[in-house]
C-alpha cells in the first residue's frame, strides 16, 4: 500500500526546486574583488571602487558607513561601483554587499592608507627572519597595521582576477609573517599619521622585472625584442632540459642517501628546477596573476624593491623599469602615484664575474627619478657584503616611509639622500655640486670612495675635500680630469651623507657627456 506523503513535503519539494531554477538558468554567486575581506583596509580621501561578480544582469548593493551605492552585472557577470571619498576610521565597520538572492558582510573594515608593496626576495623577506625579529615581533601590537599577504601565483599567460590573499593584523603572533621592510615602512607611518596603514603585499623571490609588467606594456617598451627572444629560447630549450633536471635528481637523490649513511656534512645541493612555462621569470606572468587582480583597488602609492634579478642586463633596467612604473600607475588610474623605490644595497658580487654589476644597476635604477612623483631609498650602507638578503630591513623600511612622509605627507623631516646636480672643471679640480638640503658630510676613517679621471679613461683615487654642498676633487695623477665617480663597485665604502645620516647616492659622471651616467 502506498503511504500518503504529508503536504508540508509538497512545500518543501517546490522550495528546493524554486532554489535550484536560477542554477540552470545562469544563476552566478556573488563574489568580491580579492582585496574585498574580513581586516580590509580601505583607502580615505579619494573614490574607493569595489567589484566583483554576479549573475548577468543582476543589481549588486554595497552599504558602508553611511553610504549606499549600486551597480548592475554585466553580461559577463561583473559589476563595479564607486562609494565616495572615505573618511579616515580606525574603528573597524561592516560592509554589507547584497544582491536579491545573497547577502555578503565583510567585518572589520578599516579606514586609512593602502600601499601596494612588490618586488622580489628582498621584500618578501619576513620580519621574522631580520636582524631584530624578537623585539619587533614581541613589541608588534598595532592592530591597525594590516598586511594583504597575496599568494604567489606564476605560469600566468593572461591577467587574472583572482588569487588566494588574506589579511591580517599585525600582532606578535603574526607579523613575523609580514614582510620586514613593508612593515617597518607601515610601522612608521602609523606612528607618525595615528590612521590605519594596509600592506598589500605582492612579491616573489628571484624575479625581473619584465615578470612584473603587463604584456602590452613591454611590447612598447624597446628591449621588448630582447626579452621575447631570451624567453623563446627558455621554451626551446626546456623540454631538454627537464630530463636532464629528472636524471640530476636521481644522482642528488643517491648522493644525499649515501652523504647521510656516511654523516658527510654538508648534504649536496638540490639541482635547480630549469625555467618553463610556469617559471616565475614568464614574461608579464606577476603581473598577471599577482598584481592584476588588486586593480583598482583605492591605494596611497606604492614601494618597491626589486633589482638584484636584472643585475647582469643592467642596460635594458632603466627603460623596463619607467615602463613597469608608468604601465602600474596607468592601471590603478588614480593619477601619478607616489611611487618609491629601494637602491640596491652592498654585496660582494666579484665571485660572480663582476665588480660592478650592482654598480651599474645602481645608476640605471636612479634614472627613475626622471618619472615625477618618484623616491629612491640609498641602502649600500646597510647591506650585508655576504649575504644578498642583508637583515637589516629596518633602515630600509624607515627610509622609505621618510621619503613618503615627507613627499607625500608634507611632514618637515630629513629624507633625502644627497644626489649630484653638476659638475664643473676648475683647473686640476673638479667641483661636484649636490643637491642636500641639510648640508654633507665627510666621514673620517673610511677607504676613499672618490676616484677621478683624465681624458685617457684611468680612474685614480681622488683628494677630497668639502667646500659648502659641493666636493673638490683632485689628484696628482691627474691634471686634466673630466671624469668622477662615487661608490663605484658591487660592495664600495661609504664616506659621504647628508648631516641627517643619510648616504649620498652613488654616480659615475663624465663632463663630456653628463647624461651618461648621473642623475
């Protein structure tokens, strides 16, 4: 005999199917750009986007602190709105995101200033891992320092909207996590400003900075032929060179077991994994999966450390590098972004094949400072002449922030290192004029950093003496000279900085041609 089902169940069978209708007829779920989470940061004082996904055609509303705006999907299902200009809040908020079907709330939104943070190992470093790691971890309580930490994501041939990302605040069981010179940066600027500072946090070791620019940007950018070619021969080659990297492992596989059966010490080596199509070094491929998906998120600016990668191509970095810079800011679409920029620090490279590889990128680096609205932190007093990852990332953290406190925030503080403005031939001597507005100084005990040449091209160590903001150099070897240069090596001494402390920018200058190597 068959059972009589009760009539509530009737109810329930239409309910589920008036639930799973909208799914066969292009029902989407409500998503949030990645920025979009629990701790967010938002940006004050400027228009804050906010986007996502939704079914085509659908009305998403977006609610917080008082305001109420609305967007429609398009037939791809995306939709964009723009809350108005924010007020700074250091109390955390909801944000409440709704379309007829769902309801997202987003808790614990702050309002301050975002700062994009990118580059390679050197600013993926983590606070954990510096020279002051205890006491900065055990003294980290500043809820209102909060670090984007985004996934890394390569082998990424077009740009994507999505990647794993999270924030979090910076407590002392946390921040060791964070990276040290974004946080340090951030630490700084919370002290000084008293507002919330959001990290977003996009870097990834042993990277150039091509992986860091958009595809469209570097077929405009002359090297592009150069870096297509290199990266045709990466592809070419791979395949054979994956089966020798197999067989490689093997060998290591068999050498550690038999190292370790014998208590050798040290263990062999790991074989590095050979580039291919996911390598980290694809053309455009950060970009693509790191840093596209953060746009157009409302930000203050950007910092950046980055460089060691393109050392041995130091000619083609400074073109690359206004390319990638002027490419970010064109994106984000919010004007010329502050953005500053760390030099490279000391390292004792010769046991690589040169002496003045960092040198030379040193220069081509400065030449950024051509762009507007650009800093450059000068760090090759603070580096580590045997380690490329030197741990102090303190100094090089409070540099930049002082850069921006004083540029972007018109704070009244010692910033800048001094930089050569000209040059000028007096007799046997040449006279460098610098800009530093608090005054230079000479510091006594340190191996002469100055060196002079005649039109013959031989550099000799030069006198030096101080007269106001410029340096007189002079040499008995040298009668007519033409040429100067400061700081001219991978891991040079450091004698001259501004009365604040801060290094003079190191320069290779030839009167004959004084574009060619100074800024």
């Amino acid at each position: 005999m068959k059972i009589p089902r009760p009539r509530f169940f009737y109810h329930l069978q239409f309910a589920i199917l008036s639930l799973l209708l909208p799914l066969s007829s292009g029902w989407a779920a409500l998503t949030l750009g990645v920025p979009f989470q629990n701790g967010a940061v938002l940006q004050h004082g400027k228009p804050v986007p906010v986007w996502g996904t939704a079914a085509p055609g659908e009305t998403v509303t977006v609610e917080f602190a008082g305001q109420k705006a609305t967007a429609k999907a398009n037939q791809q299902g995306e939709w964009k709105l723009n809350l108005q200009p924010l007020a700074i809040s250091l109390q955390g908020a909801e944000m409440k995101v709704s379309t007829q079907q769902q309801t997202q709330s987003l808790k614990d939104i702050v309002v301050g200033d975002v700062w994009v943070c990118a580059g390679q190992s050197n600013m993926a470093f983590k606070v954990r891992q510096t020279d002051n790691a205890a006491k900065a971890m055990a003294s980290a309580h500043h809820p209102l320092i909060r670090q984007l930490l985004v996934a890394t994501n390569t082998g990424q041939d077009k740009p994507q909207n999505t990647v794993a990302a999270q924030w979090t605040a910076a407590q002392p069981d946390t921040v060791g996590e964070f990276s040290g010179v974004a946080y340090f940066f951030g630490r700084e600027l919370n002290e000084s400003l008293d507002i919330p500072i959001g990290l977003m946090n996009a870097s990834v070791g042993g990277t150039g900075v091509e992986a860091w620019t958009s595809d469209e940007a570097l077929r405009g950018d002359p090297n592009y032929p150069a870096i297509e070619g290199r990266w045709e021969q990466v592809i070419a080659e791979y395949p054979a060179k994956m089966e020798q990297f197999k067989k490689n492992v093997e060998a290591w596989k068999a050498a550690r077991r038999e190292a370790e059966e014998k208590g050798t010490t040290p263990l062999p080596r790991a074989p590095r994994r050979p580039d291919g199509p996911d390598s980290r070094n694809r053309p455009s491929t950060l970009f693509n999966g790191m840093v596209h998906p953060l746009i157009p998120y409302a930000i203050s600016g950007f910092i950046w450390y980055q460089g060691e990668h393109n050392a041995f191509r130091s000619t083609e970095y400074a073109s690359l590098f206004k390319t990638m810079i002027t490419q970010w800011r064109r994106d984000f679409d919010q004007g010329d972004l502050p953005f500053y920029f760390v030099q490279l620090p000391n390292r004792d490279l010769e046991s690589d094949g040169s002496r003045v590889a960092w040198a030379a990128l040193r220069l081509e680096q400065a030449k950024a400072l051509d762009l507007p609205n650009t800093g450059m932190a000068v760090t090759f007093d603070v580096g580590d002449s045997r380690d490329t990852h030197p741990k102090n990332k303190l100094d090089v953290g409070r540099r930049l922030a002082w850069i921006a406190l004083a540029r972007t925030y018109g704070k009244d503080i010692p910033y800048a290192s001094p930089m050569l403005k000209n040059v000028q031939v007096e007799g046997s001597t040449l006279r460098l004029s610098f800009d530093s507005p608090d005054g230079l100084q000479l510091r006594e005990g340190v191996l002469p950093a100055f060196e002079i040449a005649g039109s013959d091209g031989f550099y000799y160590v030069a006198h030096v003496r101080l007269s106001g903001n410029a340096v007189l150099l002079s040499s008995p070897s040298v009668k007519q000279p033409v040429a100067a240069r400061y700081a001219w090596s991978n891991d040079p001494p450091v004698s001259l900085y501004s009365q604040a402390g801060l290094p003079a920018a190191p320069f290779s200058i030839d009167t004959r041609n004084p574009d060619n190597g100074s800024h």
